[in-house]
C-alpha cells in the first residue's frame, strides 16, 4: 500500500485526486491531507437544506459534493483527513469498522479511547471527533474521514443550518452530533503539523506494507482537470441533489410574506410569493432561475426591487 501525505490543501483539487486514484489505479493507498475551510456535502444531499447560506456566502465558503454519500462536514486548517483506497472483495466492499479500526488503534496509541459508533463515527465518550463515509467503484472502495484535531468549531456550527424544516426533500439528512477536538484530550501534543507527521510514523511502523508515494505528473494533472470540469462546477455542487421545496414566511418592508418554490435539478421550477403586488409579480418570473444568492439578487434587481443583503437570505 502507498502511503500518499498530500501537500495541497486545496479542497476542490483533494477530492479529485482521491477519484482519480479510486478510477484509474488499480494501486492501494493510505491518504492524508488537510483541506482549507469548505463544507463538504454527501453525494445524495441537498446543499442549501445542510448549510448556513447567508454564513458560507458571506465568509466566501465553498460548498463541494464529494461523490461517497453520508452526511455534511466542515474542514478548515485543523481538520486531518484521512483516506483508504483498497481493492475489495464483491459483496464486502462497504465495511466501516474495517476501516476505522487502524484510525481507534492510532488514537489509543495516543492515549485516545474513541469507539465506532452509530453509522459511520468516532466518538470519544459523547463528542464526535471523526465523520466516515465509502465509496464503492468496481471491485475498489474508497473509504474517507475526517479527524477534528484542533477544528474553529464555532465556524463549523456557524457554516451548518441548525433548523431544516423550510427544506422538504428526499436528499439524505445529516446526522448532527456534539464534536469536541482531539487536542483537548492530548497533553503533549497540539500542533497540527506534529499531530499529522506521528499519525504518517504511526502508520508506517505499523504498517510495513506501507510506502511513501508521490503524485505522477499524470495524476496530478488528471486531478487539476477533474478539480476544474467537476468540483468546481455547479452542475455537480448544486444541480446534481435531489429535489426539494422551499417555504418560508418573513417580513420584507414591515409587511408579511410568504414564500413557497420548487427547484429541480438546482433550477426553480415554480415559486409563488405572497405579500406586496411587486413581490407576487415577480414570482411569476423566477423559474428558470439557479436557486442560488447571487442569481435571485440579480432577478430582483432587473425587477427594480433592491433587497437589502440580509433580505435576500429569507429565500434561502
């Protein structure tokens, strides 16, 4: 098995070099890395229902849909990724205690007692310090978590919507969990850089079939490409969820009003807007609009109805 320690921390450029690796190898590996701040949505979710819109647009927060499903989670500069890639057995490709048991005998290494819990969790006592999710390609599985080491977890709670109930969708939920980072738990270590450089010599000392590996040239562009055509793209971060229905109810002016659309394939489909005349004109024209912040602002500006920013996010 390669044991690839990823340099980038550029989130749109990772996921990608992990289905490149997943698709185009038959190679095994052992992956770590560390992404800068982003929300990471499973591949059956619905973007707006799982994040704070108003908080990710305004701190310029990108939201990218990873293809395993699963539910949403915040990565920033103290958040330590980790990713199997092996070939497997058909039939028994999805198995989340094989692979999160090398991650349990680590942190107890570290004098870390965390257990496999629920679906897809590592929960020290009652924190959630690790969220899991698997992809299956053929014969492959690529198996993924997070680690919150030393997380903001004030910006993790703020980039996540805490009430979902103007969503109604079939896209897959996620699974909300009180999160504690593994720093507090450590007395020797707490530094990012020394936490991740032990959990590469831990891996390779215990491990032997482990080997340091490097990205080819080919992969690394097969990867910025990918990280471009697709991550990068709103057809897959937004168009690609399921359906769902909006309905809000909020004061615009002073004066009541009541929202309720149907987006499809990340497009609105239908909207009626109850309230002022202008409001309910101009519902008549927002299908065939992204259900995006910036599309709706514009639609309402060529409408001649300037929303103040805040105003906007009532629709979100």
């Amino acid at each position: 098995m390669f044991c690839l320690n990823l340099k980038s921390s550029d989130p749109f450029f990772n996921l990608a070099i992990e289905e490149i690796l997943l698709k185009d190898s038959e190679e095994e590996y052992f992956i770590i890395y560390v992404n800068s701040p982003s929300v990471i949505i499973g591949k059956h979710q619905s973007g707006h229902r799982e994040v704070n819109t108003r908080f990710v647009t305004q701190n310029d927060i990108p939201i990218i849909r990873r293809i395993s499903g699963g539910g949403t989670v915040y990565h920033d500069y103290g958040n330590l990724n980790f990713s199997f890639i092996r070939q497997s057995e058909s039939g028994k490709q999805v198995d989340f205690r094989k692979y999160t048991l090398p991650i349990i005998d680590f942190l107890k290494s570290l004098g870390v007692e965390a257990r496999f819990e629920d679906k897809n969790d590592l929960k020290v006592d009652t924190y959630k310090v690790s969220g899991n999710a698997e992809h299956v390609y053929h014969n492959r599985v690529l198996h993924h978590g997070t680690l919150l080491f030393r997380t903001s977890l004030e910006m993790l709670r703020n980039s996540l919507r805490k009430d979902t109930s103007c969503y109604t969708t079939r896209a897959v939920r996620s699974n909300p969990s009180s999160v504690m980072n593994l720093y507090e738990m450590m007395n020797c270590i707490q530094d990012m850089n020394e936490f991740r450089g032990i959990m590469v010599s831990y891996f390779q000392r215990n491990y032997p079939d482990i080997v340091p590996y490097n990205l080819t040239p080919s992969e690394t562009a097969k990867a910025e490409s990918l990280a471009y055509s697709k991550y990068r793209s709103w057809d897959w971060n937004w168009a690609y969820g399921p359906e769902y229905s909006f309905n809000n109810s909020f004061e615009l002016s002073g004066e009541p009003h009541s929202c309720i659309m149907f987006v499809k394939d990340g497009i609105i489909s239908e909207c009626n807007i109850e309230g002022s005349d202008q409001m309910a004109a101009i519902s008549k024209k927002l299908p065939g609009c992204r259900h995006m912040v910036s599309d709706l602002s514009e639609a309402f500006r060529k409408e001649n109805i300037f929303l103040i920013e805040e105003e906007v996010y009532n629709f979100f």
